[in-house]
C-alpha cells in the first residue's frame, strides 16, 4: 500500500468543511467541521455564512486529517479540490486552499466534480466500482440518476431534479412540522413511529407521458404543507409521525422506482446510491428490497460517507491518478453548475 499515492482531499461545496487523506482505495483520514448550528435559525445554508465559517475552519481541519492520519504534509502525492458543483464562494475557499498546498508541496492538483466524487467514495468501503454502474444521489441540492460507465473518465447524466432536490424538501417539510434544520434526520426519527399509507401523498413525475428519470418534489412539498394547513385551521391535530412516514414513502418511492427502471432499461445491473439523504433508513431499505427483486447490486456507503465530506473528494483525485489523468490548471476555477459529465476540470 505505501507505494500508492496518497491524495489529500478538499471539500468546501455547501456547508461542511471536509479534509480527507486517501491512500489507493484506503481511508487514512476524514476530518469535518460544520456550520450548519449557525444557518439553523434561517432554515437553510446562507452562503455568506458558509464561507467564512469554512474559512475558519480549513487550517485546523487539515491538521486534524494529517494527525489522524499519522502523515506529514510532505507525505502528500497529490491534492483534490471540489471545483463544483457548489456555492461559489464556498467553492472558492476550498480552491485556495487546495492550490496553496498543492504549489507548497509541489504535487499536482485535480479539480473534481462534487457529484463523481460521491460516486467514488463508495470503493472506500466496497472496492472497485463496476463499470458500467449507475448511481442514484441524493442531496440537499442534487436528486441526479448516473450512468457511470468510466468514473475517471465518463460520467452521463440520465436524470436530474427540474426543482426542488429531495433534500430540500425534506427540510422544507421539516420546517411544516416544526422540526429543526437539517430537516432529514428528525423526519426520518419521526417517521419511525407513523403510518407510511396513512396520507396518499403525490408521487411527481410518474405518469406515463413524464420524463422517465427526471425528479420533482415541488408538488409533494405543497401537498404536505396544503394538508396541514386545512388540518391546522380546522383546529384538528396534525399527526406529525403519519405525515413524516408518508412524506418519506412518497420520496423514497420515486426514487427508487426510477433508479431500477434506469438499470433495467440500461442493462446495468449495479446501483450505487450516494449523497446526503442516501443516510436516510426508508431509502436505503426500500432501495434494498427493490434491487433484491430485480436482480440489481446494491452499493451504499455508510452514511457518515454519504454526506458531503473530503474523503470523497481524495478518492476520486485517487482514481484519477491512477488512470493517469492529467492534473487540472494551476488557475482552475469554480464553476457553480459544473456539469456531471465534467469529471475533472
């Protein structure tokens, strides 16, 4: 394993400032700060904020992630950086940060895309990925289908969100029912405790003449607050763990019934499903039945890897290496809308 190389990856996208330390297709080190304590009170990322707070935080996390490690700097073959895509300013600190060490240390230095990156950190804990794979992620501002036939090299979009992201939703609903920010984990909790055929709420996007891999949850959101505002102004209690069961099933529903009609009418038969709400249990038990029926492999990281993080970021810098892509400019840039198919910049 020492003759790999190591890669130091940087993720500054959103919210959480992620510094990990990849060797080969092994974790040495993932260290995270987040702000999401001080967006809570705004019910969702202020950039600003985020900016400064990555700012702060990047010099301690990187030396966090080397002593967890048990590496020095000048251990380090190559930096990774998430270019986009991203909150521009968020994106930017990462940057600097990524080409300071990288000009410092001499390494070459690769610009990745944050979507192929939360592809790649599922070979952390699962090994090499099939080629072709097909990869559902979903965050709090993606909700995207793959097909991932090379990662170092080509990544295509099938299917993307047309509004809001699931993750969006989840805290939009959260926001509804009185629950904190982010709003995934305490909808997830309570719906522990519900009916999830209580509601019928609508599932987007899955008529017959829709597009077949594309999302949205717009009309969901509406759904649920419509439904409780009519319970609230009729003066009848609003079941909060039936609303969050059967909000969750109507998400992870779509979502897995798209992600295996696109294996299926691809002929891959490998799912790979990432991002934040991948952490989610409905999900992630839903996804497993499904696959199970239809013959699919299904790969999901752990959920402290689902979630945005710099380990990530290091293991698809790691693969690029390794497929002897070359290294981005020393002047690349962020780009807020990188595109998927856009690995590497």
């Amino acid at each position: 394993m020492a003759d790999q190389p190591l890669v130091l990856g940087f993720e500054t996208s959103c919210d959480e400032t992620g510094v990990g330390l990849v060797r080969g297709q092994t974790l040495l080190s993932d260290a995270l700060a987040t702000s999401v304590a001080e967006h809570e009170r705004f019910g969702g990322v202020v950039p600003e904020i985020a900016s400064r707070a990555h700012l702060e935080a990047m010099v301690p996390t990187v030396h966090r992630a080397l002593a967890e490690a048990g590496v020095r700097a000048s251990d380090v073959d190559a930096v990774a950086v998430t270019a986009g895509p991203g909150l521009t300013g968020a994106l930017l600190v990462g940057l600097a940060a990524a080409k300071a060490y990288a000009l410092a240390l001499g390494v070459p230095l690769y610009g990745v895309n944050h979507l192929a990156a939360h592809v790649a950190v599922d070979e952390l804990q699962h090994g090499r990925l099939a080629e072709p794979s097909l990869a559902l992620l979903v965050s709090g501002g993606h909700s995207s289908l793959l097909l991932v036939p090379d990662l170092a090299r080509e990544v295509q979009s099938l299917g993307r969100t047309i509004d809001d992201a699931a993750g969006e939703a989840f805290d939009k609903v959260a926001r509804v029912l009185g629950m904190p920010f982010p709003g995934g984990p305490p909808i997830d909790r309570a719906a522990r405790d519900g009916d999830t055929h209580a509601i019928d709420f609508p599932r987007g996007l899955t008529g017959p003449r829709d597009a077949p891999y594309d999302f949205s949850f717009s009309g969901l959101k509406t759904a649920v607050a419509r439904w409780v505002e009519v319970r609230e102004r009729a003066g009848e209690p609003v079941p909060v763990a039936d609303v969050a069961a059967s909000f969750q099933e109507a998400v992870a529903d779509v979502l897995t019934r798209k992600a295996v009609r696109a294996c299926q009418d691809s002929g891959v038969d490998h799912l790979v499903l990432g991002g934040g709400v991948a952490a989610n249990s409905r999900l992630r038990a839903l996804a497993e039945e499904r696959c199970a029926e239809a013959g699919i492999v299904l790969r999901v990281p752990s959920p402290r890897l689902c979630t945005d993080n710099g380990a990530m970021v290091a293991a698809l810098g790691s693969r690029l290496v390794e497929a002897g892509v070359p290294p981005s400019a020393p002047d690349v840039g962020a780009d807020s809308s990188l595109p998927i198919d856009v690995v590497t910049r």
